[in-house]
C-alpha cells in the first residue's frame, strides 16, 4: 500500500505551517512520528479553539469557527 501524495503533502503543510520546519526536516520523519506531529498540532489547535469558545463564545473564533472538526485539521 503506498501513501497517497495528496495526504503526505497536508500533512507535510500542516506541520510546516505550525512548527516552522522546513519540507526535507519534516519528510525525514518517520510516519509514524510524522502524524504523531499532526495529531498532537490539531489537539493543541483543539484546545485553543475551545478556550477562545469559553471565553468569547462561538462568533469569537474566527475562520476557525465553520470547521465542522473543531480541531484544525
């Protein structure tokens, strides 16, 4: 089974843009490891999302607030 490529490269986009790390660091990493990074970003986004909910309530999120995921990914 291969890796599709459209998912590698949102992976590879997601970690970049949150971790400022360059395209090569990112695909060094095993893939394991790799959505590790992607599923430890998007509960860190989750729990942002959700604290800027409690506090502002929903129309305080933003863009993010049309995301049916709630957790940027």
């Amino acid at each position: 089974m291969t890796y599709g490529t459209d998912l590698l490269m949102e992976e590879v986009s997601y970690v970049a843009y949150h971790f400022h790390w360059s395209f090569d660091q990112i695909l060094d990493l095993e893939h394991p490891l790799r959505r590790d990074f992607v599923s430890r970003i998007a509960g860190m986004n989750a729990a942002v999302n959700a604290q800027a909910e409690e506090q502002f309530g929903r129309a305080g999120v933003g863009a993010g607030a049309n995301s049916s995921a709630g957790d940027g990914w």
